[in-house]
C-alpha cells in the first residue's frame, strides 16, 4: 500500500541564492535504513492549508535528515514558503524519481546547466572529479544561483558561465557555442549531463550526437507538473513514461523512443535554441 501521509519538516534557515529564488535548509527525524536519496531525486514538499509540490535536492539528506533545496518564487505555495521564518514546520514525502547514473571511472564528462537548472546537478557537481567541465548559462548575472556551490567548483572543476545579457565582468555568449568547442578539444566525452530549458538540453544533445557521441551517454533532467510523486495522479507522463518513476533523469536515446512511440515531434527535428 503507498503512503501518502507527509512527515514532519523543519525549515532551519534560507537565504536569497538569484533572481526571485532562495536556498533552503530543511531536516527531518530519519528512519532507521530508510533511504537517503541522490542526486537528481526529488522530493515532495507540503504547506499545510496551502498545497504541495515537488522540487529537487541540491543537497541530499545527511545521516541527521538534514538537506537543501533551490527553490523559485513561482506561485502561491512558494510565496507562502517564502514567508516562513526558521522553525516552522511543514510536510515531507521522497525520495522520487530516477537519479543521475553513476559517473563513470575514467573518460571526460561534461555537465551543462541552464538558471534553476543547476540545482538538480549540485549534488553530483560536490562529489565529481577533476576531469568534469561544467558549462552554467544564465539570463543574467542576477539571474544565476548557487554562488557558494559554484565559489567552491570553481576552485576544483572547469567552470565555462556565459550570459545571454553580459556584463563588464562576463561577456554574453551561448552556451551551444561553449559546448561545441569543448566537444572538439579532446575525445569524446564518457557522458554528458544537462538540465534546464528543455530547448536548451535538446539542443546540447544533438550537439553532442553531431560531434559523434552515441545517444545513451547523453542524459536529461525534465521537468513535468508532478503531483503525487509515485505514479498515480498522471500529470507527468512523457510518451508512456512516468516522470517522477522513469524520471525526472533520462537517457536521450530512451527519450526520443519515448516521442516516436507516442507520435510526437522528434525532438532531434527541433531547431537549436540557446537558453
């Protein structure tokens, strides 16, 4: 039988992390072998008298309960979330979903993030090795998020941050231009991960197929409206596919089989669109 009964969630602090965006820090009482989560999970989160809604780890539960989240000023529960002090309690359910695939022992690994997009990448970002680049494309310069994460990579990983709307300190560009030029510089990638505008992780996977890659190693993170978190509601199918239990990560190759079952548009017949 699923349980759908939220569990206690205490909010410890927050703080603006972009444009219309906050970075939360929630911690719940563990269970004993119960599972933590990984990166590209998500979880659901509940206000009481409000609603519910899924949203993604940037950090995943400790052994303490305790973990994070970016989260987007979008409607009437997160303004509501937004107005919280530190100490309220909410609802938990997670973790959901199919996380990112374990990175591989050896070969290049590129990951690629569009605004919010970064955060579902986070958790991966924190444990990945040296030989991953990281290509960050936002609107702005307020428009980018995870300043703390991002200080931290930067010292350890190669990060590429490109603006559609530049400034003095970092020119406008696009990020396809960035992801062509890295695909070019050595062999070919052992993966490549990206998450943001669906245009944009589109169009960073038929770069990739262009540059020769083969389509399984290219995974997506997609987001759909998800209301239950197990497969019941159906408000997130993809083709036959249930985001929040075939996803929200997929395989591109595994994606495009999902539009050509259902009759959909190839995605690969899309043209390429920066974020």
């Amino acid at each position: 039988m699923i349980d759908l009964t939220p569990r206690p969630l205490r909010l410890l602090e927050a703080y603006t992390d972009g444009e219309a965006a906050r970075h939360f820090t929630f911690a719940f009482e563990p269970r004993r072998d119960e599972p933590r989560g990984r990166p590209g999970q998500f979880f659901m989160l509940a206000l009481p008298g409000v609603g519910e809604a899924a949203f993604t780890y940037v950090s995943t539960p400790d052994a303490n309960g305790r973990f994070s989240a970016l989260i987007r000023r979008t409607g009437s529960l997160t303004a509501a979330l937004f107005a919280l002090e530190a100490g309220a309690v909410l609802g938990y359910r997670g973790p959901f979903g199919r996380p990112w695939p374990e990175l591989p022992a050896t070969g290049r690994v590129l990951a690629v993030a569009g605004g919010c997009g970064l955060a579902p990448l986070a958790g991966l970002l924190e444990q990945a090795p040296e030989r991953l680049a990281l290509v960050y494309a936002a609107r702005s310069r307020a428009h980018q998020v995870l300043g703390r994460e991002r200080e931290r990579w930067r010292a350890r990983l190669r990060l590429i941050e490109t603006l559609d709307q530049g400034d003095a300190g970092l020119p406008g560009g696009n990020p396809l231009t960035v992801v062509r030029q890295w695909l070019g510089e050595g062999e070919a990638p052992a993966l490549v991960l990206s998450c943001g505008p669906e245009a944009l992780m589109l169009a960073v996977a038929r770069c990739c197929l262009e540059a020769g890659m083969a389509a399984d190693r290219v995974w997506l993170s997609l987001e759909r409206r998800m209301h239950c978190g197990v497969g019941l509601c159906g408000h997130c199918y993809i083709g036959a596919s249930y985001a929040c239990l075939d996803g929200p990560t997929y395989r591109y190759d595994d994606y495009l089989q999902l539009l050509a079952a259902s009759g959909q548009v190839a995605a690969a017949a899309l043209p390429p669109q920066p974020c």
